[in-house]
C-alpha cells in the first residue's frame, strides 16, 4: 500500500488527528441536520453514503484478487451495519438534538468496553452512564421523540455491532480497501430502499443540496475515517476510548454553535455523566493492541 497519504499525517500527534476526526464527523452531522429537515432522512442518508462511498473509490480503491469468502462476507456485513446505523442516527437526528442524540448512542459502545468485566469500577460506569441516558430520555417522551429514541437506541446497537465486524474488516484488510468495499455494499442496499420509500426529486432539482451531500460525505466519512487510520497506527486503544468520550460533549457544542440547539442545565449534566463514564471505562479497560479500526460512527 502506498505510504503517501499517511506520511504528513505521521508528523501530527494522534491524539490532535482523533479530535479533528471527531470534530469533522459532528460538524458533517450538524449540515446534514439541515439537510434532512428540508429532504428527509433517508435522501440525506443515501448522499452521504453514496458520495463517501465514491470519495473512497477514489482514493483507496478495492483490490479483490486474493481475497478470501471470510474477507468478502466481513464487508458485506458491515455494509449492513453502516447502512442500518446511518440511516437509525439520521431518523434520530430529525427528531432530536444532534448532542443528545450521540450521548444515548454512546450505550452501544461503551457496553461493548465493560462487557464481561467482573471489576466493580466498570459497573460504576455503566451506572453512572446509564443515569445520563435515562436523563435524557426520559424527558422526551413526546410522540417525535419517542421514535428519535427508538432510532438512536437503535444505532447505538448497530455502532456496538460494527465495532465487532469492523476489526475483523480491519484485519482482512490491512489497506483500509474493506471500508471501501463496506460503503459501496452500503449503497446498494441504502439506495433502492430511499427510492421506494422517499421523493427524491426535490433533490435532484437541487444543485446546492447536492453539494451539501458531497460535504456532508467528506467531513462525516473521508476525513475522519482516514484521520481514525492514521491515529490508531500510533495510539493506544486505551487513549482513543478517552478521546472518543468527547464525541458527546463536541457534538453538543456543534448543535449548539451550528443548529441553535440550546440544552439545559440537566441535559448537559447528562451528557457529563456519559463522557465521563465513557473516559472511565477506556482508562480502566484492559489494554489491548490497537488495530486499524476503519470506521467511526455518525
């Protein structure tokens, strides 16, 4: 595989290189929020796969020769889960705001990181993450929010699920070309199910919303997919559970900055508790080797 793209990219520090990922992805999610108020979700979910997918084609591109039913599976699989995760979030996301939409996915992850643990500061975690959420959610009980809950409860199983099938793409795949395959499966299946099930004309007819897809693509897909690969090379597993705890509070500060999403006193409390628990959890986790995990999740 060729060093280029991840030679300049060596010279940054990877904790720098996770938090400009992480901050790309909210802001990508923020623009898409405007976008699906105005398209709909599953329109808005179709761009940004489609367009990652082909962002993707063109820089990383799929060699298949060599390789095995094992690694051609592992793809199809995630471009289940991506197709299924994306589309849960976005419905989410028209519903409710973008930094409490993320903090309640944050269960899937963050389960995966104490599943199995017998330590009694992991169950503190999960109890102190399980109090946010249901601060959270629980004051949201109208009938928009319900769905939103449902949706981002939803995702967040999808994110645990990826977090499973993505190490093994990462390992059938060294050279990142199973994400790329992931996403073009993820197409397939997102595309025909947004053709029955939206109007998709409004955007077709719409050269500026299309642009806002192909940006959406890159700041929620390429950039920060490509930054995750470049930092985990370099970083502890350990260290990138504790930057990840962040995603919460920036995606929080992006609703807010870039959507007038303005939260409470408790909400934000909520989101502390999660980010919080998120940090503890990945300190107190064994620590295992890092592998190139392709993906990242909104």
């Amino acid at each position: 595989m060729p060093a280029a793209p991840t030679t300049r990219l060596d010279a940054v520090p990877p904790e720098l290189l996770i938090i400009v990922g992480t901050l790309s992805v909210q802001c990508g999610a923020g623009l898409a929020t405007n976008l699906l108020r105005e398209y709909g979700p599953l329109p808005v979910v179709a761009m940004r796969i489609m367009f990652g997918a082909i962002l993707l084609l063109v820089f990383r591109r799929v060699r298949l020769s060599g390789a095995s039913r094992a690694a051609l599976l592992s793809c199809v699989a995630l471009g289940v889960i991506l197709a299924a995760m994306n589309a849960l979030f976005y419905v989410a996301l028209s519903r409710i705001p973008l930094g409490v939409a993320v903090t309640i996915e944050f269960w899937g992850p963050l389960t995966i990181a104490v599943l199995g643990s017998r330590r009694w500061l992991d169950f503190v975690w999960v109890v102190l993450a399980a109090a946010g959420i249901y601060i959270l959610a629980g004051g949201r009980m109208e009938a928009d929010d319900v769905v939103g809950l449902v949706a981002v409860s939803g995702a967040g199983l999808c994110w645990a699920i990826y977090i499973h099938v993505g190490g093994r793409v990462a390992r059938y795949w060294p050279d990142g070309g199973g994400l790329t395959l992931a996403m073009v499966v993820a197409s397939v299946l997102v595309l025909p199910v947004t053709l029955v099930l939206s109007d998709v004309r409004p955007l077709l007819v719409a050269p500026l919303a299309l642009a806002g897809g192909v940006v959406v693509a890159l700041f929620s897909s390429a950039i920060p997919y490509t930054l995750e690969l470049a930092a985990l090379r370099r970083l502890p597993a350990a260290t990138f559970g504790v930057l990840m705890s962040l995603e919460p509070a920036i995606a929080a500060a992006v609703g807010f900055l870039l959507l007038n999403q303005v939260l409470g006193l408790r909400d934000l409390v909520a989101i502390a508790c999660v980010a919080i628990a998120s940090a503890g959890a990945s300190l107190s986790a064994r620590r295992l080797a890092a592998t190139p995990g392709e993906l990242e999740a909104v």
